[in-house]
C-alpha cells in the first residue's frame, strides 16, 4: 500500500520545492523518519502534483500536458545517451530543472560555433499579438537556426537529445544557436505561447505547445552569462558542453519557469537551444 504525507510533512514538502530546495534534503528527511527511498520518491512527487493540481484549480490554468520526464529524483548520475554518458549535476521539482554534464564534445560544440558564425543576425521574440519574430530590447542576442536534421551534426545531437529525453525525434524544433557578447543578455521570460495573446494560436498551429527547453553551452564566458530561475532564486553556470533543461506542463506562471539568460560581464557566451513540442512538428 502506497505511503503518504501527513498533512504538516506535505505542506513542509511543498514549501521546500517552491524555496527551491535541493530535493534530495527532502528526501534525506524521509529518510531518517524511517521512510524507504522509493516510497519517499512517490510521496514527494505526489505532494507536488496535488499541490500544482490545486493551484490549477484555483486559478482556472490549463489543464497539464505530458512532458519530458526521463529523470529520476535521486536515480542514476549518469545517464545513457545512446553514443554519450551524460552527467546528472543537479535537478529540482518546482520548476523541474535538470542541470547535465558533458551533454555535448568539446569537438562538438566548436563545430555548431563554427557552423554559425556567418549566418548569426539580431535575435528575435514572438509577437504575442502575430506570431511573428519581433526584435525587442530585452533580447541583445544574434542568432540562427538550423532545420532539423540539416546536417550530420545537428542530427547526431538531436538523436541523443531525443533518447536521453525519452521524447520523439520530431516533437522538437531544430536547433537554435545563439551568441551573446559583453553586457547581451535576455530577460525574464516564457518560453511557452501565451494562450492569452492573439498571436499563440498561430505558433502553436503546427506541434502545439512548447512543453519544455534545453539550453546547450558551447563554451565557457570568462565571467557571467548564467541561466537564471528568478521564482526559485537558482542559476546554472554556462559551462563548456553542459546544459539546463527544464519543462513546463502547461502555459502558466505556476509553472515557475520564469528564466533568463544573466548578462555577459566579460568575455562572450554561446549557447544552442533546443525546444521540445507536445505533437510532431515540421
């Protein structure tokens, strides 16, 4: 029979997600109370999913999609990427952010910076109102994309992704890369389509939702340039191969997916986004 909280336990549960806690102090709580891992597992989950239910409920949000949920709370450290081990670094429930280690090659990540370099132009944002790409002053990026699969590497990475994800190769866009010099940056942002705005319908015409996003780093800034989650107060360094993923089970600040890209205070950053979809897309 399936163990739970008891009402204190899960309301101490949930208030350490939302600080951001490190899940394993959670668990290691559980632990010392006499609770074995996976029932400690489930019951933390649990505590989450009811409180997010609630919280739908209440704000009358949409309903939760499937997401990309390949990580286990407090599972392997190294993970089987099909041609890669790719490290566990560290990850949270509330926002789920999984920050990984050695995702891509140095060799690897030279090579997307190589592909790029004459093709970038001035990043753009979605219209909200059109659907369009709009520049706009909270992004000081420049950027390309590459179609999916357009060349071997890019179809190299995107298997793995797909495999260590668990998530069909063509629920995802291709690849997008970005280059961020000294002081760019993008602000706090979404990466869901606002289903409030006019121009979501559009964008989400072909795939559907943008149901979570992993974030590459192709080199190391000499200083700054952090992904950062302003609700759970945590950043993941930009380092070399590394990578950040996180998701979002429907389009709503509950989600607590509020994230940016901090400014670059010396040197330059480089990164390659990856966004994962709810259906096949073209």
């Amino acid at each position: 029979m399936a163990r739970h909280l008891s009402p204190e336990l899960e309301r101490w549960a949930v208030e350490q997600a939302l600080a951001g806690q490190d899940p394993g102090v959670v668990l290691q709580a559980l632990y010392a109370d006499g609770w074995n891992e996976q029932e400690a597992i489930d019951a933390v989950e649990e505590a989450v999913r009811g409180y997010l239910l609630e919280q739908a409920r209440e704000s009358g949000s949409p309903p939760p999609a499937r997401v990309p949920a390949a990580f286990e709370l407090n599972g392997a450290a190294v993970l089987d990427a099909g041609d890669r081990r790719v490290q566990v670094l560290a990850q949270m429930l509330l926002p789920r952010v999984v920050v990984l280690g050695g995702l891509l090659s140095d060799e690897e990540c030279d090579a997307l910076v190589g592909l790029s370099r004459s093709r970038l132009s001035r990043s753009t944002t979605v219209d909200p109102e059109t659907g369009e790409g709009l520049v706009h002053a909270h992004r000081t990026s420049r950027g390309t994309c590459f179609a999916r699969g357009e060349n071997a590497l890019c179809a190299r990475i995107e298997a793995r992704i797909a495999r260590l994800l668990d998530w069909p190769l063509d629920h995802g866009e291709g690849l997008q890369i970005l280059h961020y010099g000294t002081g760019a940056e993008y602000r706090p942002h979404y990466d869901y389509f606002d289903p409030q705005r006019a121009g979501s319908e559009a964008v989400a015409r072909c795939g559907g939702q943008r149901v979570a996003t992993l974030v590459m780093y192709l080199n190391t800034p000499a200083r700054g340039g952090a992904t950062v989650f302003p609700d759970a107060r945590f950043e993941a360094a930009a380092v070399k191969g590394n990578a950040v993923f996180f998701s979002y089970d429907r389009p709503h600040p509950m989600t607590r997916s509020l994230h940016a890209g901090a400014p670059v205070l010396e040197g330059e950053k480089w990164i390659a986004t990856k966004w994962l979809r709810e259906r096949a897309y073209p």
